[in-house]
C-alpha cells in the first residue's frame, strides 16, 4: 500500500527521475505534464520518416546514468541499446579543414603531438587533473543538497579549492596548458552544454574534457527519446501515473501548506509537491507573490542560460563529409559568446552544431536519407521570428555547405525551425531560455535556486535551475538529491 500523494509538475528527465525514485520509496506518485508526451526538452519529433531528438543529443557521463539506474538494481544496457561513438566528433575550423576527435585517447594524443610541440604530454597534465576534479566534485561537492554557506565554503572546499581552480576561469586556465587556440577551443566548447562561456565559467568545469575524452561520447539506438522512455516505464513499473496534456495554472497553498495543483481541466491533491516546470516561470507564475522564495527581481538580476536557434532537416541523399556530432568553431568565437552573454543580440557569424544521428542509426531516416539537427547558441530573451529564422537558415546552410563541399539546401524534405517562442509556448521557458539557469561561480552549487521552497513547507524544485544544474546527467543527479531531502522530510 503506497502513502503520501506526490503530485510533480512537468515530465522532463528530472521530473521523471524524481517520480521513479520516489515511488519506489512507497510514495503515490502522478506527474501532470502540459505537452502530450514524456521527455520535456527531450521531447521527439517525428514526421515524413524521420525521428528528430528535439533537445539533448549527446549522452555525456554515463556513469550518472549507471549509478541512477542501480538505484533500481539495473544498467543502462538493460533498458537501451547503448553505444560508444567514434569518432566522439568532428571539428570545422573552416573549409576542407576538420579534425576528428576518436573515441581512442591515443589517436587523440597523437593528433594533439601534430598541432602544437609537446601537445600529448600537455593534454595529459591537463587530463590528469580534469579526472582528479571529476572525482572530488563527484565525490563531495556533485551529490549533495546545499542549505548554509558553511555547506559549500567548508575545509574540503578550502583545501581542495586550489586544486580544483574553482576560482580561475576555464579559458585562462586552458591557455596556461596550450598556446594554439583550437586546442583550447576543444578544450572549452563544452561549457555551452552548461549555459556558460570559458570567459565566465570556473575552471572547474576543465572536469568536462575527462568526461568529454575519457568517459567518452554514446548513444541510445533509435535516440535520446530512447533514454526518455527508460525513464517512462522504470517509474511505470513501479506505479507511477502520468497525465498529459494538461497544464499547471496555479498552485493553491494555504497557510504555508502547498494543498493541490489546478490544471486547465482538472485539480490534484497532495502532500508533497515538485516543480519540475522551469523555476523562473513556476516561482512567477504558479504561485501567489506571498509564497514565492524568488521573486521577479530576483531572476532580473541573475545570469539566464542561453537560448537557441534549431532547425530540423530531413535530407534526401547521403552527406559524405558529416559525422555524428559535428561542430564548427568560429576563428573569432568570443564574438558570439559576446552577443549571447553581454550585448545580447543576434550573433552576425555564429558558430553552431550539426548532429547527424543518421550515420550511426537507420532507424532515425528513411532508407538513402538523412537526419540533420543543427544548433545555434544565442542569448535568451531576443526578438524572434520567421524572418530572423529564415534568415539564419539561408546563412547557416550556405556555410554548412561551403564546409563540406556538398549541397544541402536542394535536398530538405523536412524542416522545422524552433527557437525562443517554441521555448517558451512549448516548456514555459522564462525568456525563451533552451539550458536554463546560466553555470557562473556565482550561481553554483548554494548560489542556485534551492531544492527546497522558504514559503511552503511542503513545494520542493527539481531539474536544471537547481543544483548540480544542466545537462541531462546533471538534472538526474537532482532528483536523486531532491529524493533524499523528500525522504528525510517525510519520514521514509
Ligand atoms: C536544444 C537543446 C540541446 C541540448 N543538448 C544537450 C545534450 O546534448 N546533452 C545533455 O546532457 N543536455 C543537453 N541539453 C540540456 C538538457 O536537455 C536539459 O538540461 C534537461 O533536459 C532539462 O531537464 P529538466 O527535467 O530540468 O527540464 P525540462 O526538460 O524542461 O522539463 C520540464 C517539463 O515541465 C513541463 N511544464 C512546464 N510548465 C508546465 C505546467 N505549467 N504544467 C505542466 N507541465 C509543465 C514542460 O513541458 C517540460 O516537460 C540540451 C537542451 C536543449 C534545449
């Protein structure tokens, strides 16, 4: 027999995450989710034969993965088909000039020898030292709900502190290691995954080559809509129920007790109540100024993750000069990172990312076809339209094109293109943000929103604005977090 009704606002992985754990723990768990299916930013999109994974492509830090389902005494093999990609990914810098980074870390020392004197035994050093960070944030900073200041400033911190350069910027300290600037650039790009740039990030984050080159790049055969439905059903098999189409309007509290969520069609009682929805959005606008932990002037004040600019190709033909995950770096790319982080404006020369999940999977394509995805980072909160969009589409395809030396724009069967107003019509996402809440030292770890609601008792948060933060692995963590706080508060 269950006890205690949960009742979980949004059906992103964390709002998932959360319902299967807490369920296993004997809670009664209903997740109410305003889109018509699971997955959130993870949502899939399916049309003439093609499958498009709308949001996350890249399954980074698989051993997030394992330790969340061995909660439940599975592996990730169990539930999908995973595999390791290689090359993890192909690097533009321009015309006929690329570079592949192998899944094989002596391919890749090898290459690193050829680009700049020494280049292996730097990146070594500098590997050695991204694994010690994995290990010690994982360790004692990653897995961990944050209430005072003296949780986060404690001994280990202070000790540790140095090491782990938390209070250098990434970029400073990659050029502290290498002088040529597409390594550092190799070294850096994954801080867009988490909402920064290498200019404003902690140099913590250098932690990310080691997933990045030791951990490696996979992928769930048929797609992250995969990843998606292992979630769906593991809390589906421990009787988690799940209503879509129905969007949370407000939730009612009385005294400083969360009593029921009212949706456009419906109401739900309970005892405990989660916002997987985004905490900007669900702070303003579900809750009665009185009860609101962070206010409008809070969030005007704070550092937004981008958003982003998508399009959706399906391809007649096959692409020859594309791999799985592709990325083309700018040779001025502090410019774009400008526009999205100060000036706020459209980027003139973006740099951007093309996945093309087709080559590894033919279950993403018609046969003969292929299935594009290209990503371009911009600031949250500019002016969009069909005219902004069209735009980029004609600029990006012509210098996707010029890229690879193959045509493109003739073959699209499929297209959709979707930025800030999909975010926020489809998520409720505050200024049209894709990632959420930005990664700056000033908003890690204690310095993001809590778990936790001041005002009501009984509102707890999950999912990217919380800590550890973006990123699929990341917002899994949070609800592992969030179900131990919940345990303890509750008695289980
Ligand atoms: C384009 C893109 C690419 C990305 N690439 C990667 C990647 O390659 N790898 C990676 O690890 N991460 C990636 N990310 C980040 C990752 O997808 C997110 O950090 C993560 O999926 C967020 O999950 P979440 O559960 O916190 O939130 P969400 O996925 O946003 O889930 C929130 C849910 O709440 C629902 N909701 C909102 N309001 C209401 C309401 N009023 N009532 C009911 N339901 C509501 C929403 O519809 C949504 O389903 C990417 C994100 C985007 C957008």
């Amino acid at each position: 027999m269950k006890s205690g009704e949960v009742i979980i606002v949004g059906s992103g992985f964390s709002g998932l995450a959360t319902a299967a754990l807490l369920a296993k723990d004997d809670f009664h768990v209903t997740v109410v989710e305003k889109n018509e299916q699971p997955g959130g930013r993870a949502s899939v999109w399916k049309e003439g034969g093609f499958t498009f994974d709308m949001g996350p492509s890249w399954y980074l830090m698989p051993d997030v993965f394992e330790r969340y389902f061995a909660e439940f005494g599975k592996k990730p093999q169990d539930l999908m088909e995973l595999v390791r990609l290689d090359p993890s990914y192909r690097v533009f810098f321009g015309h006929n000039d690329s570079l592949d980074i192998s899944a094989d870390l002596e391919n890749n020392l090898t290459l690193l020898n050829s680009i700049e004197d020494n280049g292996a035994e730097k990146m070594r050093k500098y590997l050695d030292s991204a694994k010690h960070q994995y290990e010690v944030a994982m360790n004692e900073f990653i897995y961990k709900d944050y209430k005072h200041l003296t949780d986060f400033f404690n001994r280990k911190l202070v000790m540790e502190g140095a090491k782990l350069h938390i209070f250098d910027k990434l970029d400073h300290y990659a050029q502290r290691f290498f002088e040529n600037p597409r390594i550092r650039k190799i070294l850096e790009y994954n801080i867009v995954f988490l909402g920064g740039t290498p200019y404003n990030t902690p140099a913590l984050y250098a932690l990310m080559s080691h997933v990045d080159f030791n951990l490696g790049v996979w992928y769930p055969m048929g797609g992250i809509g995969k990843l998606v439905e292992a979630f769906y059903k593991l809390g589906e098999s421990y009787g988690v129920e799940y209503i879509f189409n129905e969007e949370v309007k407000k939730i009612e509290v009385e005294g400083k007790i969360a009593k029921k969520v009212v949706t456009n069609s419906s109401t739900y009682e309970g005892d405990v109540f989660i916002v997987n929805a985004d905490y900007a959005y669900a702070e303003m606008q579900l809750l009665e100024k009185k009860n609101q932990t962070y206010p409008e002037k809070y969030w005007k004040g704070k550092a937004i993750a981008p958003s982003a600019l998508l399009f959706f190709l399906g391809l007649n033909g096959k692409i020859n000069n594309l791999r799985h995950h592709n990325l083309y770096f700018h040779p001025q790319w502090e410019k774009h990172f400008e526009t999205i982080f100060k000036t706020f404006v459209w980027p003139k020369e973006p740099s951007y990312y093309v996945s093309c999940p087709s080559k590894t999977d033919s279950s993403v394509a018609p046969k003969d076809s292929e299935n594009i995805f290209i990503l371009v980072p911009v600031a949250p909160g500019l002016e969009d339209n069909e005219k902004v969009r069209e735009k980029y589409y004609v600029q990006i395809l012509e210098h996707l094109e010029g890229l690879i030396d193959e045509n493109i724009s003739d073959r699209v069967v499929v297209k959709r293109t979707f930025a800030h107003k999909d975010f926020a019509d489809r998520y409720n996402a505050y200024k049209g943000t894709a990632l959420g809440f930005a990664h700056t030292l000033r908003q890690t770890a204690i310095f993001r929103p809590r778990h936790k609601s001041k005002k009501v008792k009984n509102l707890y948060y999950t999912g990217h604005y919380t800590h550890p933060g973006i990123g699929v692995p990341m917002v899994v963590i949070s609800s592992q977090i969030l179900s131990k706080v919940i345990g303890r508060d509750h008695g289980k």
